[in-house]
C-alpha cells in the first residue's frame, strides 16, 4: 500500500482500532475515526488519536466519508454485515481489518493459532517455549498486542504468535504463518457467521495462503479439523490424544513427537485433557521452530494458566470462586464441568450465540453440578435447555452481580461455585474480561459483607446463617 497516497476509514475504536490508526498515521497516511458507540472509553480514544493527527468523523458525516475514504479498517466486533462495510463493498472498496495491516507489514515468522477454544491457553504456552529459548516472542492478534503495534519489537529476528479468531479471519487475506495451528472447530458465533459451515469456512482460511514449505499443525481427533488435511498445501503435523500421530501425542505418561520423548506428562502444571490438547499444539509448533526439549519442558512447568480461564479467584467461608468467563460457548463450558473437581453451583447466561443449550446439560447431569443458577439475555433459553433435558436445580435471576449472590449463598462449605457461562458477554459487558473482573469484584464485596456480619453483634433470636443470606442478598 502507498499509505501517503490513501484516505482511510477506522471503524470501531477498540484494542485494534487504536493500533490500526496509530500505525497508519506513523505510514503518513490520512486517517478518519468513527466508533457506532459514543461513551468515555471511545471519546477517550478519539482525543488521543486525534493529538497524532487522525480526524473524528460524527454519524451525520459519515455517508460523506465513505465516499471520500479509499480504505475501511474494520474492527473484529463489527460485522462484515454491518450498513458501513456494505457500503464501502457496493463501492468497490477495499475493507480489511488491523491483523490485515501487520500481515502485509510484519517481516518474522509467524505462528498463527485458530479453533474454537484453546485459543490463548495454546500461544501463551508457545510464547513461554520460545522465550524459555532465548527467542524474542510475542502474543498478538486476539489476545496480548494488536499485531500492527508489535512489527518494530520484533523486527526480522523475532516470532509473532497471533491468536486468530474468526472475526479476524473475515478480514485477513495476506497471512502466511510458517505454521498454522488449527486446534478445534465446534458451534459458536453463529448468530455472526449464520451457519456452521460457514465458520468452517473462515477458520479455513488460516491455512488459504500456505505453501509447501510451511506446516500446518491439525487436532487429529477432530473430525472437522481433519479435513483441512484436504484443504492446503502445506505440510501436515498431526496432534492427539487418542492416537500415536506422525506429529504429536501422549505415550506412557510422555509428551512425545514423531516417535521421541519430549518430556514427561507430569511437567503440564494446569490440569485436564484440553490442557493436554493444547499443550500437544503447541509442543507442535514449537518443534518445528527448532525449540528445543528443556524449553518446551520449562514453559510447561511454568505455565500457570490464562486470567480467565479456570481460575481460582478466591474462598470465602469454604466457597471456591472459579473464574471461567472465556468460556463464551456450550463446548467451552463443558470442558470447564468436567475439569472441575468437586461439587459446584453453576453461572449460566449471557448474549445468546445461536446454538443449542441442551448438549450442555448432558454434561451438567454427568458432573459435579449440583444447581446452576441462570441469568442473562438468554436465560430462559437456556432454562428451556435444562427442563428438555430434566435438569430441574436451577435459580433464575438477574441481573449478574444478584446470580453470584445467589450462586454463593446456594453452595455449601466445600463446594464451588464456577462461572462458565457458555454465552457472549455483550449483553451486560464490554468483554469476557470485564466480566471476569466483576465476578471478582462480586467476590471482594461479598468477603466485606460477610466479615461485617462476624463484626456485628446479631440478636439472640435471630439465627446467624438466615441473617447473612438476608444482607448478601439485598
């Protein structure tokens, strides 16, 4: 691109969208801002773009600038759908989203991680292989940096490993990673890409670009993902669980590739066989850097585990808080329930994402779930799943910070309680983070409350656990 000589059109100022336009205006190109929401986060954004030299374009100007923009860089979180990229596309124009930008531009090698889940549970342990290797690496893409603000650090000498997602890869045509990591592909985002096969589709797209001299890394146990063997050129190492694979897979309590012993299983510090899965990727794409054994052994000791991921946030009064909020579909959620040990009381709810609830409660009646505690946009699809399926101990309530409430004043002394709630967060939230820090924060308030009540003489007539629920729930 000849930046200098090109108007652009950065639509939604999240994470990418401020990178996007701070790389451009750093190429000398002219730059446009226009975000459909209009609060402090995006203002914000727009003052400091616009300190740098980009314009801010009102909703009033907009059909205006369309037309005088050659270029959309369209944020992830904005349909390909959506009436702006429309009509860039009626008009012949180019749209392509940031990852696009740091694709033409970026001059390491890549590696590229795509799937359903186990998306940045598998480049945060590469990126702990490649650093336990002397190796400069950074995750980016969909999780860490943006792309387009990493390309100066790591220069022609360091590694890029991107998680990709599947809004990412509407708008991505350029990438060639040295090796691209397909994990799984199960429902999810269908009320965005309509149909299954559609978002096989675009996870497919990953490996579009790859030629013979570079790898693809494919979950053998996959049915799905064993198909895009048929689907390019590049060369195809296998992982799995079940099978001694030409690539990765468990033997005799070893990690082992193509026939040798890389380290024991026993190294992996997070348990669970999508752990397992993972750890398989990226000992995969780690090999074929040229990583050596130690490194790969190193960062799986390491590894503690992604914030928001099944984390233990917290005890109050023999309660453990588990923190699973990226688990933002059914298959995600169901490999939380039978990961957990023990008993818990389940957070359920959210934005509704098109699919089928009921496969999750065939999970929940083979676990450890004793009552699953519902809110969100969805809620009463998702109640609708569980009575289909005859799993009757459920609370229904809203909002989110009652359902915690709720969900802790439920559990008993040794139990937990596991937010895991197979839902987009958009309902109620920015991002599956925000609501991870809230079930955090929920956590903190109900620890404050319930110290206040051990401090506070209660009458003799009143029984104290009755009186506890009573102020935890208002």
């Amino acid at each position: 691109m000849l930046f200098e000589r090109q108007t652009f059109l950065v639509a939604g100022l999240s994470r990418s969208g401020i990178s996007a336009a701070e790389y451009l205006i750093s190429k000398g190109a002219q730059v446009y801002l226009y975000d459909d929401l209009d609060d402090e986060a995006v203002r914000s954004a727009q003052s400091r773009l616009e300190a740098i030299g980009c314009k801010s374009v009102p909703k009033s100007e907009l059909d205006e600038k369309t037309e005088k923009c050659d270029v959309l860089v369209l944020s992830p979180g904005i349909p390909v759908d959506h009436p702006l990229p429309i009509s860039f596309k009626r008009a012949g124009k180019r749209i392509i989203g940031e990852c696009e930008l740091g694709a033409l531009a970026v001059r390491c090698p890549v590696a590229a991680v795509t799937g359903t889940n186990g998306k940045t549970t598998t480049v945060s342990m590469l990126e702990g292989m490649f650093k336990a290797a002397g190796k400069r690496a950074i995750a980016c893409g969909n999780v860490g940096r943006p792309l387009t603000s990493c390309l100066e650090e790591l220069g022609e000498d360091g590694v890029a490993v991107a998680e990709i997602s599947s809004f990412q890869l509407e708008t991505l045509y350029s990438l060639r990673p040295h090796v691209a990591v397909v994990l799984n592909v199960t429902e999810d985002h269908l009320n965005r890409h309509y149909t299954l096969d559609n978002y096989i589709y675009l996870k497919s797209r990953i490996l579009k670009n790859s030629a013979e001299s570079e790898y693809a890394v494919l979950n053998y146990d996959d049915p799905i993902v064993r198909g895009f063997a048929e689907k390019t050129r590049a060369k195809v190492i296998w992982f799995s669980l079940r099978e001694r694979v030409a690539g990765g897979y468990l033997s005799d309590g070893y990690f082992c590739y193509q026939g040798e012993r890389v380290c024991p299983e026993q190294e992996l510090a997070v348990e669970g066989n999508h752990n397992r899965m993972n750890a398989l990727a990226a000992l995969c794409a780690a090999k074929l850097f040229g990583v050596p054994d130690e490194a790969i052994a190193s960062a799986l000791r390491n590894f503690r585990g992604v914030k928001h991921r099944l984390q233990n946030v917290g005890t109050l009064n023999g309660v453990t808080f588990l923190d699973d909020s990226k688990a933002t579909n059914v298959d995600s959620a169901v490999q939380a329930i039978g990961s957990v040990k023990g008993e818990s009381v389940l957070l359920l709810g959210g934005k509704d994402k098109g699919y089928s609830y009921e496969p999750l409660f065939d999970a929940v009646k083979n676990s450890g779930v004793v009552h699953a505690v519902i809110y969100g946009e969805n809620a009463f699809r998702i109640l609708n799943a569980a009575l289909k399926r005859g799993f009757t101990a459920v609370t229904l309530c809203r909002p989110f910070d009652l359902a915690v409430r709720v969900a802790y004043l439920t559990a008993k002394r040794g139990q937990n309680v596991l937010l895991s709630p197979a839902s987009a967060s958009f309902d109620a939230f920015r991002s599956f983070e925000e609501r991870g820090d809230r079930f955090v924060e929920m956590l903190s308030i109900l620890r404050e409350e319930s110290e206040r009540c051990r401090r506070e003489p209660v009458p003799a007539e009143e029984d104290e656990e009755e009186t506890h629920e009573i102020v935890a729930i208002e």
